[in-house]
C-alpha cells in the first residue's frame, strides 16, 4: 500500500510538472483561434459519454471489487473429480496410478492395479474410493458399492463425497442392481444423500429412476 501511495504521488507530481511547463494561451490573442461552440459542447457530451459507460472511476490503491457469477455453479476440475487428495501427495506407486485415471484410463489392467495398490497400502481410503469411481463408470455397480463401503469404513468422511454419492446414485439407473444402490444410500450414506435424489427429481432422468430417487428420499424422512 505504501508503495501505490508513493507511486499516485509521484505520477501526479510528473503530471502537475507538465501542466505548468505547458504553454498557456494569450487572452489578448481573441477568440480567432477558439474552437467553435458547438464542437466544445460535442467534445463534453463525448467525454460525458465514455465515463458514464466506464462506470465510476477506481479509488487508488483500493483493488476493484471481484466479479462473481452467480447463473453458473462453479464445475470441479478433473483433478477433484478424480481424486481428493493431489497425487504429489502419494507414494510414487499410487501416484503414478492416480495420473493415469487423470489421463482418462479405465480399463481392467488399471483396476487390477488399484486392487493391488490397495492391499499394500490398506490405510488409504482412496484407493477403495477411485476403484469404485472406475466400477460406476462401466455401470459395475455391485462391484462399485463393495469398494465405496470399503473405503467409507476407513474414512467415514466419505459418507458426504458429493462425488461418491453422485457415482452411486446414478446407479439408479441400473434396472438390476438399483435396489442394491437404494439400500447403500438409504443405510450407509443417509440424509447427506437428499440433495443428489432431488437433484435426480428436478433433472432428465427417465419416470422409473425418478421413482426410485423419490422413494429414497420418503425413506429418509
């Protein structure tokens, strides 16, 4: 603040120099030099313009105010997406594995590498959640709920995942295993689960799974 200080003072001492060094016109000169009226007052009316339009004018050293946009939710980047901690975090196995996902893989070998992962390091609930992420995403859902479960009881934080619990209520729209997706979110994940069933209400789900979301949700009441 103190250097934005010195640096207006010193800009407008530069400007007040060049004004008074500015040579200023004879008054016994007359008016022949004078520009018309009406081009003054249309100079004014412009200048009157552009400042109105620019909005009024910033306060030195006092940073404009943040423009927030309210009419769009802020989206998660991939990296949360994927996973709630940064890779760099990791050991450099469950790393590297962990920028593979980010990459977009999601195939067999990449979960074989995750069930391994997380028998090494049994402590990690993230391991559990991602395999998880990787089953709902190929619609394995049974498979995707035994890992949620898992990685819930090493970290019960995860009961409110707004990932986890979207991943497992879109398994509502599995006509084979939605009844296993009720239960999960009804008896391990609970009243944090009413947001995402309302959303599924009010969204471009088809009649049966906004049904069954419904249903859900008079269950948690």
């Amino acid at each position: 603040m103190r250097a934005t200080v010195c640096t207006v003072l010193a800009v407008g001492y530069w400007l007040g120099m060049a004004a008074c060094s500015k040579p200023q016109p004879d008054p016994k000169e007359g008016t022949s030099a004078a520009e018309p009226a009406d081009t003054v007052q249309a100079s004014a009316t412009s200048a009157a313009s552009r400042n109105e339009a620019a909005g009024p004018a910033a306060t030195p050293g006092v940073p404009p105010p943040p423009h927030i946009d309210l009419s769009e939710p802020a989206k998660p980047s991939a990296a949360l997406l994927a996973s709630f901690r940064p890779p760099e975090s990791d050991p450099a196995d469950v790393a590297a594995v962990k920028q593979r996902l980010l990459a977009g893989e999601s195939s067999s070998r990449i979960l074989k590498e995750l069930q391994r992962l997380a028998g090494k390091h049994g402590s990690n609930a993230e391991l559990p959640y991602l395999m998880g992420q990787v089953y709902f995403s190929k619609l394995w859902v049974s498979d995707g709920l035994k890992a949620f479960r898992r990685a819930i009881a090493i970290d019960p934080e995860l009961r409110e995942s707004p990932f986890l619990i979207r991943a497992a209520v879109g398994g509502l729209g599995n006509d084979s295993d939605h009844r296993q997706v009720a239960r999960f979110l009804s008896q391990d994940i609970g009243l944090p689960a009413a947001p995402y069933l309302e959303e599924v209400l009010y969204g471009d789900w088809r009649g049966q799974v906004k049904e069954r979301a419904d249903a859900i949700l008079r269950s948690l009441k």
